[in-house]
C-alpha cells in the first residue's frame, strides 16, 4: 500500500473513532489523499480531521483547503434539502395511506459521529408491490422529472426528481441470482420491511427503517452486490459498520445469522468485516461473527476498494464512454461480466452465481433500459 493510501486511512478512521492520526515525518501528498477520499466518497470526514488537526492545516495548500472547505459546506446544505424532500414525500405518500420504509442513505447518516459529514447520494424509499403504481400517482405531481418505471414495470424501482435531489421508489429491494436464493431473500426482506420497524425522525416526522436483523443484513448485502457487480467505496463500509456499532444492542445475531447462513453470505460477511477490523478500527469484538482467517481476502478487497472508487466509477467503463447509448450499456454489461470472472479466486460461489445472472437477465434490462428511454 502507497503512503498516501495508508495516511488516508489512518485520517478516516480518526474521522470515525476521534483517535490521532498517525502521519510519517516530511509527509507531503495531500493532494492525493484528498482525491482518495473524494473517489471513497468520504472527503467530509476525512478532510474535516485535515482542517481541525492544526499541524496537518499548516501543511495544506490554501487552494487545498478551500477545496475541502468548499465541499463540506457543499456537502452540509445537501444534506438539509435531502432531509426536506425526505419529509416531502413521506409526507405524501403518508397522506395517501401508502407506508414507506426509508433505506439507506440518510436513515444511516443518523448513526455517524457527525451526519452531515456523511457524503450524500440520493433518497430510497420502499413501498412495496402493491402500492408501487399507487405512489407513482402520488408522487407525480410533485416530481420535476419521473421516469416511465411504472407504465412498464419492470427493474426494482422508478426514479424521480423533486428540484435537483433523486428519489428511487422501490417495489423490491434486491433479488438474488438462484431462484431458490431470491425466494429466501424476498421473504425475509418482506418480513424486514413489515415487522419490527425503526422509526427514524427528520425534522419531527417519524419516518420508518427496516428491522434491526434485516438491516444489518440488507445494508451488507447491498455493499457485497456492488463489489460483485461494480464496485463499492468505503462509504458503504462506515454506513455498515456504524449501524453495527450503533444498534449492536437490538440486534438479535441468532436471527441474524439465520438470514446469513439461509442466504450463503456468512463467508463473505466475515470477510468484509474483517476489513472494518484492519481498516476501519472497529474492534473485532464489536463485530458479530468476527472470523480473523480472512487477512488474504482483506488485502484484495481493499486494493479494489482503492482502484475502482465508489460504485466503481473508476473504472474505464464509467470513465470512458461512447455517445452511442445501446453500446454504451451492452459494453457495461459485459465488463461487469468479466469483472466478476476476477472475483472467483475470492468468493467462488457468489461470483459464478452473479456471472451466470448477469448473463441471463443482462440482455433483458438493456432491452428495457431503452424502451424506458426511447420510448415503446
């Protein structure tokens, strides 16, 4: 690992735990710190320990700082309109007797030291099959641009916009790639999504999140399905590991780990938690079902993590697109295809089960992706 990158750690994990950081004497390339944390999507935390540590401000260039300053202020706002639309279309859709359950985003910010240095991305909310094209005419009015996902019905949600913040409504969180897989998964998710609730209050609405057991498992899954398919940033990984550390106590870990070993995922939450241990500082104990055999997977998974960026937008095929949309998305799939070739040395079993799915459906979701489009 370059210095850069081990510097960049050890100023997230003081960011997240409030401990010193540790930075080699004569120290100079905090430009490329900065530009690690911006592809991690965790410039916030990590460049408010290099504004508020006097010695590491002294050594930053004031355009540096201004950068940095610039985004968390940036940052900061966002958060405060994304809370707005949030309370906007619960509202709603409240208002109409659709039950939505926020996930995600900014139901996880709550559980940071500091959420608002938490990165923003975009709002989540589920609603269920039944009330799927139901919220759609609800929301609608409200929208200044919604997307056709409901005249088609086809993929996990629709997107809208309310002014410039993006807002998924989702008829299913995920599925899985077996037939046998996915129906495990879509029961316990309907009982996540049904029962034990966690109300979560934005500016004095109550608004709800899935059930500690399920969340726990969904907000990892959710990470493990990127890092198979795209790639993932370290935002994912502190989102997870602060609802762990945070609701460590109403978390039931028999059911837990019922849902893990129902679903194969125990192997690669082990690993994956592993790496929240040698990098993230969460102390192992803290960690339900820490396994400590895991070091050879932690070294490659990190190196991704630092290569590809969040969602892997690193990457050629995000980095390096044609203007032709249809090969543009044909070309994407592929990659992902022979992305997940190289995760078999790590998860086997999981890599060939996605390779196979994204083969299966991938021609399928190009096909739909332009109707939705360019029209029927």
């Amino acid at each position: 690992m370059e210095r850069y990158e081990e510097v960049f750690f050890s100023l997230l994990r003081s960011g997240l735990w409030g401990t010193s950081p540790e930075i080699p004497e004569g120290f100079d390339e905090w430009g490329k710190v900065v530009q690690l944390a911006k592809t991690q999507s965790v410039l916030g935390i990590v460049g408010d320990v290099m504004l508020s540590d006097g010695t590491i401000a002294s050594k930053l260039s004031p355009e540096l700082k201004s950068k940095v300053k610039t985004f968390i202020m940036a940052n900061m706002m966002t958060h405060g309109k994304l809370n707005g639309v949030l309370v906007k279309v619960v509202g709603e859709l409240n208002a109409a007797g659709i039950p939505s359950v926020l996930l995600k985003g900014q139901g996880l910010a709550q559980y940071y030291p500091k959420p608002e240095l938490r990165q923003c991305g975009d709002i989540d909310l589920y609603v269920g099959l039944d009330n799927y094209a139901a919220s759609y005419d609800v929301l609608k009015p409200l929208a200044t641009e919604i997307d056709d996902r409901k005249a088609l019905e086809v993929g996990k949600h629709y997107d809208l916009f309310v002014g410039r913040i993006a807002v998924e409504i989702h008829r299913y969180t995920d599925q899985y790639p077996t037939s046998r897989l996915n129906r495990i998964y879509q029961e316990v998710s309907l009982k996540g999504l049904n029962s034990g609730l966690v109300p979560v209050e934005f500016a004095g609405m109550p608004v709800n999140t899935p059930s500690d057991e399920y969340n726990a498992f969904y907000v990892f899954s959710h990470l493990f399905h990127h890092f198979l398919i795209n790639g993932l940033g370290a935002r994912h990984l502190c989102d997870w590991m602060f609802f762990l550390k945070s609701r460590a106590e109403y978390i039931d870990r028999k059911s837990l780990r019922t849902i893990l070993e129902s679903l194969d995922m125990l192997e690669p939450w082990q690993a994956f938690g592993s790496v929240l241990v040698s990098h993230l500082g969460m102390p192992a104990e803290d960690f339900p079902f820490y396994d400590s055999s895991n070091q050879r997977k932690v070294s490659k998974i990190v190196r991704r993590l630092i290569d590809e960026g969040n969602f892997g937008k690193e990457r050629a095929v995000y980095k390096k697109r044609g203007s032709i949309y249809l090969l543009n998305k044909t070309w994407a799939m592929f990659a992902h295809i022979f992305r997940s070739f190289g995760l078999l040395s790590l998860f086997p079993r999981h890599s060939f089960r996605q390779i196979w799915h994204t083969i299966s459906s991938g021609f399928a979701k190009v096909w739909n992706d332009a109707k939705i489009r360019f029209g029927r």
